[in-house]
C-alpha cells in the first residue's frame, strides 16, 4: 500500500493486502475487518501500512513489542499493552517496529457500519465532552486480554456467519457496541488516574437525559463534520439548527466546556495541518481547497490559531 493523499480514504478492499501477513484474518463484507499480525513471524508489515487515511475508524491493540506510529502529524512511541485509535479524518502511520517482535490486532470499522450501531447517546455525549479520548492509551495486562477476547469474538463472528445475514450484522453491531464501551470505561479509568479529584470534579460534564439542549449539541458536530472545509461560520451552524448563534453558543459552552468557534477551529485545523502535511498540495491548493478566499486570509486563521504560519509548520 503506497502512500495515500490526505483527500483519499482507504476502504475495507483496500486492507485485504495484509491478509497474507495475518495469523488471523476475517472480513464482514464492508463493514468491518479485523486481522492479528505478528511481525516478529511476518515480513512487509510496513510495507503494507504506509501512510493511510481510513474512511472509518482503525484500532491498533498492541500486544507485545514497541514501535513508532504516526497520527496526523503527530508520533507515538508505543509500548504494549497499548490501543491506538484512528478516527475517521485521521492520517495513520506505521513507522517502524522498535523490537523484533510486534503483536498486534488491527480492527477496521468502516462508517455505514458505525452509523448503524446503536448505542445510547448520553453515554456517548458523557465520554466525548467530559474528556477527548486518547490517540494512544495504555492498558493494563487484564484490559489488553479483554479486549484482545472482543477482538477474537468479532474476528469468529466474521469468519463463522455469513455476510448477508440478518443476524450476522445484528450480532457484530452489538459486539462492537461493547467494545466501544469498553473503551469509553478504560478511557475514563485513565482520565481518573490522571487527574486530581478537584480537576476531576472541573472537567466533568454532567449531562441530563436526552433533550432538545443536548440534541442541539449532537446534531452541530455531524453538521460540523459533514460542513467544516467549507463553513466556517458560526451562523451557517445556527441557522441549520434553527437557532440563534447566542443560543447555540450557550448550550455548546454548558456541556461541552467550549465555544462554537473553538469546535470549528479544532477540524479546521486539524484538516489543514493533514493536508500541509501530507497532500502534496501546495498552500495556495490548501487554501482554496478548504475554501478561504486567499492564500493570506487562510495564512492569517492558521497562525491565529498554531500561532505559526503554513510555511513554518510545514518546515517544521
């Protein structure tokens, strides 16, 4: 797999390339495929995981070994036990492996099979607006093996149920259902033991059973995410609510902590900096590309918020 522009994302057909170097390997059709390599057994992992942009979410479960990986512009070094998320705008890279032996699950879950999944909004609002999940998490001995049993399950469902059946899908919705919220559990577990039970008590977000305030909250980040390279505007966002950008403002600050424009910065940013990074564009392509009217107005919102120029962060 050679290196993918920032504008194309890798589909499911496009990870059957590792099937070779996989000691299991299963497919759902093209909703999700999940492998276990061991490059210590294996030769062209990195080959085979260059630099890729998923159309869905990948998670790395790393069970033995250290390597370098690559999210967005940013690079881990990761130690197993270990699970690394890529979301689904995000550049994921396998660098190298640091140890002769890397045993690692790799799970594909493509965007359909995402959206289907169902799963209680409150709790998922709890997670993402009481603290950001974690590119790289570790995991103690026991979380790894529970969540290397998820894996198995998803793998055995793959491999034992055809693809076109009703209850095949049914099943590995809800298996991944519980792992997302095995996630969320280990994720809050590492907030916890990060903070301080006063900064624990600041940056928890309570929120109350669903309602048309935090509807309004989720329904700006799938607007955002669908709109972003082309709305920057807090009052596209409010307008498409049906509400005032006041309003919108205060609901977006009572539960997640942040402002409107602060939400549009962040993908804005993070997309820019993927593309500099990353395209092959160059920064006048970036900008018209994300739609500023100029290579300068675009100059001018990436230093406000990087507080360096597209130059500078692409020499850097």
């Amino acid at each position: 797999m050679t290196a993918t522009p920032s504008s194309e994302k890798i589909t499911i057909s496009d990870f059957d390339a590792i099937k070779g170097i996989s000691s299991k390997f299963a497919r759902m059709g093209d909703d999700y495929l999940v492998a276990r390599i061991d490059i210590g057994l294996q030769n062209g992992f990195g080959k085979e995981f260059d630099s890729l942009r998923p159309g869905g979410i990948v998670i790395g479960l790393i069970l033995k070994g250290t390597a370098k990986i690559g999210l967005n512009t940013e690079t881990y070094q990761v130690k197993a036990p270990a699970v690394v998320l890529g979301g689904g705008r995000s550049l994921v890279k396998f660098i190298e492996s640091e140890t002769k032996r890397f045993d690692t699950y790799v799970l594909f879950l493509s965007e359909s099979f995402l959206a289907g999944i169902n799963m209680d909004i409150n709790t998922i609002q709890q997670a993402h607006f009481s603290h950001q999940p974690l590119p790289v998490t570790e995991l103690s001995k026991v979380d790894a093996a529970l969540v290397a049993h998820h894996m198995d399950l998803l793998y055995e469902t793959a491999l034992l149920n055809p693809a076109d059946n009703l209850y095949s899908h049914s099943i590995a919705r809800s298996l991944t259902a519980a792992l997302m919220y095995q996630f969320m559990q280990i994720n809050d577990r590492k907030y916890t033991g990060m903070e301080s039970h006063h900064n624990r008590m600041d940056v928890s977000v309570k929120i109350p059973g669903p309602g048309r305030s935090t509807s309004y909250v989720t329904d700006f980040i799938k607007l955002l995410h669908a709109n972003f390279m082309k709305e920057r505007s807090v009052a596209f966002y409010a307008e498409q609510l049906c509400i005032s950008p006041k309003y919108l403002s205060s609901v977006l600050k009572k539960y997640t902590r942040r402002s409107p424009g602060e939400w549009i910065d962040e993908y804005v940013i993070l997309e820019a900096k993927n593309m500099l990074r990353f395209s092959g564009l160059s920064i006048q392509e970036v900008a018209y590309a994300m739609n500023f009217k100029s290579q300068s107005s675009f100059g001018k919102y990436f230093k406000n918020a990087t507080g360096m120029s597209p130059t500078e962060f692409q020499k850097n």
